[in-house]
C-alpha cells in the first residue's frame, strides 16, 4: 500500500489573495494529492502546523487510513478545534481524498455514492454604490441564467454617511448600524421592484448588528422573500436565532466562521437554521464536511458551503464533490477566478449557464503548477479589512 513520504505547503496569490495548498507525496511514483488549507490571513502559521508537526506526524504512515489519520491529526496537540490547526489538518485531509480517488480511478463524488445532480447551481455577488449599479449587475447575471444573487448596498455595513465620530478616534472602517439596515431595505424595495420576483436575493449581513437589531432586520425583510439572509449574527450569539425564529420566516444561513461542531449541532438539531454554510477547510477538511452534510439532511438542513476568493481553487474543488453528491444540497456560492487562475490550477471547476460543473478525472480532477504558482508570491500584511467600527470607535464584528 503506498505510504506518505513528504508534505509540502505551497503558497501563492495569482488573483492578490493569500492561498495555502498542501500537496501530500506518496512513495508510488506520480501518486500525490492536494488539499486546501487556505486560512488567508494567518498563512505563515498554517504553513507552520503542516510543516514543522503534522508532517513529522504522518510520514511514512498509509494514505488508505484517511478517517484514522484525521482523528491522529486532530487529537495529537491535544487542545483543539481552532482554525490555524483545522486548516493545517484539512489540507492533508483533501490531499488524502485526491489519492484515495486517483488509486481508484473515480473523482470522489463517486466514492460517496455518485451524483444527485448533473451541475450545481450557484450564487453570485452583486455589491454596487447605487442602486441603479445594483440593478444593472443584476439583469447582467439574469442574461447568463444565473437566478441566486446576493445584493449588497456598499458590501458590508453599506456606505456610511455623516458619521459624527470623536476627535482622535482610532483608524478602521466605520459603519452606523441604523443607517445600514434602512439602507438594505430600500435597497431589496427597489430590486424587487425592478428585478421582479423570479431572482432568489441573498444578503450577508456579516454578523455586524446586535441581535434586536439582526431579529429586526430579518422581520422587515420578510416580505421581501429572501433566498436566505446571511451571517445574521456571530457564533457568539447564535442562541438568538431562536428568538428570531420564533418571530419570522426570513430563512437563514450560516456558519462560515464555525470550527467547532458544538456551534452547529445545536443549531441544526433544533432546526433554527435552513442553511449551513462552513468554510470547509475551517473545520478540518472533507472527512468532517461530509459528516456534517449527512447530519444536516436528517433535520432538513441544506448545504451551501462558504465559496469565495479566500478558498483556492483546490477547495472549491471540493466544494462542488460534495455538493454533486449531496442529496440536502441548497447552493454553492462561487465567485468569478483570473485566467491566471486557471492556468496555476489546471483542472478547477467552471461555470456554465449558472451551473459549476467539474471533470470527471480521478480524485478531485484539479493540480497545480508549481513553477507558475512562484510568479505569484504571497504577501504577509497587517489585515484592515476587518478593523470594523461603531461611529463612537467601539470595534465590532467585522
């Protein structure tokens, strides 16, 4: 049986975006596997983790004992269950799978039981400075069949106007909670009104209110008919999705900042949530995804796995295996590569008439070419994005 004998992390930003690639080596010639371990703003020490314990861990041990080999990754720190580790251990996971379906000649939704779905269907982004932009990009996507859009009024937290801040207050990115929700209902008013009511809208609100204020968003927003209304709040208040429940239908999704599987079994178990939406390499991989899918199904849950340009290619990969595969598919959320892209990693999914679909090469059909891969190097920076304020320069979720 072909035995791991190296583990190398590969780093690269073809599209200016920091993505970590674990590439697991076997002693069979020309038998490799790649994995997503893409945690885009803490990458020196995923790369850490990979390097300096799990490969020592792991070498010379059989790639067939992918479900062992997870439990031996996740439990040897002892302490666990945080996103450096999770993502660490989830790129040898996905590289682990890749083998485990090239030695049998089948991409990997085959190992799990075939297709339910020919394509998958996805959602796209629309974030405009005006109302009219939002619309405009809109009726662009209606033309290609794409019917699932998120719509964003100034991305999140919308455009702060007139914000009345002390003097000498901190550098970030401010936002006025109010302002941001009266603005995303005139903005789903006016799209519903010109766009009419065959698109399914989403919103992210990016867990950026308070829970009166995130229940009171997804009441007004009701009559809008959302497809799902995103990351209403953190995982650290998640205990009021039940008092939102209780209070309107406006469907919910979320999850991408998950990493531990008791932030989502209350959830799911009680059926406060229509959607889950992990960042998969965030939980540790295909092994714990493809676990979660199965629990969701048996309450009704749907998956629509965190898809955007901080998942490189390789995850997305896995995204759309498991989303061929899964029978509580919901939607996959996708955002638009470089060609630069695709030529790094030959082999990455594509869309088609709002659908993605991927080849049906063994594992996940996706490599990587290392040598162009170099051209694009990383860059390690201080991350501004998420140094979000109230007008008063209290920082909040980003």
């Amino acid at each position: 049986m072909p035995i791991i004998k190296d583990i190398r992390t590969i780093l690269t930003a073809p599209d200016g975006i920091n993505l970590i690639v674990v590439k697991v080596i076997t002693d069979k010639e020309g038998l490799y596997g790649l994995g997503c371990a893409t945690f885009a703003y803490r990458e020196l020490a995923v790369k850490c983790v990979v390097d300096e314990y799990l490969k020592p861990l792991l070498i010379d041990r059989d790639v067939n004992r992918i479900e062992d080999l997870w439990h031996l990754m996740y439990n040897n720190a002892y302490w666990r269950n945080d996103a450096i580790s999770n993502n660490a251990i989830s790129g040898v996971d996905m590289a682990l799978w890749d083998i485990k379906g090239k030695m049998a000649g089948l991409p990997v939704y085959e190992l799990l039981g075939g297709k339910s779905r020919e394509g998958v269907p996805i959602y796209r982004h629309v974030n405009g400075s005006t109302l009219n932009e939002i619309v405009e990009k809109i009726e662009s996507f209606k033309e290609k069949n794409i019917k699932h859009i998120r719509i964003q009024w100034g991305l999140y937290g919308g455009i702060s106007k007139k914000l009345n801040t002390p003097p000498h207050s901190e550098q970030g990115i401010y936002m006025n909670p109010t302002q941001y929700m009266l603005d995303t209902l005139t903005m789903f008013e006016h799209v519903r009104k010109y766009c009419g009511d065959e698109i399914e809208l989403i919103h992210d609100v990016h867990e950026r209110l308070a829970p009166a204020d995130a229940i009171y968003l997804a009441k007004q927003l009701e009559k809008y008919r959302l497809f799902f209304l995103e990351d209403v709040l953190p995982p650290e208040q998640t205990e009021w999705i039940q008092n939102l429940k209780s209070q309107c239908s406006t469907p919910i999704g979320i999850g991408e900042l998950f990493n531990h599987p008791k932030e989502w079994e209350f959830l799911i178990k009680n059926r406060l949530i229509d959607f889950i939406r992990i960042h998969i390499s965030q939980i540790g991989g295909f092994t714990p995804a493809r676990k979660l899918a199965i629990l969701a199904e048996h309450f009704g849950v749907r998956t629509a796995w965190h898809g955007p340009g901080d998942v490189s290619p390789v995850g997305h990969a896995c995204n759309v295996h498991l989303s061929l595969n899964s029978h509580n598919f919901g939607i996959l959320e996708w955002t638009e590569f470089s060609e630069k892209m695709y030529q790094v990693f030959p082999g990455m999914p594509f869309e088609q008439n709002g659908y993605l679909y991927t080849n049906d090469k063994p594992g996940f059909g996706i490599d990587i070419d290392e040598e162009l891969a170099k051209l694009y190097p990383i860059k390690t920076t201080v991350t501004k994005w998420t140094q979000t304020r109230l007008p008063d320069g209290t920082l909040v979720n980003p």
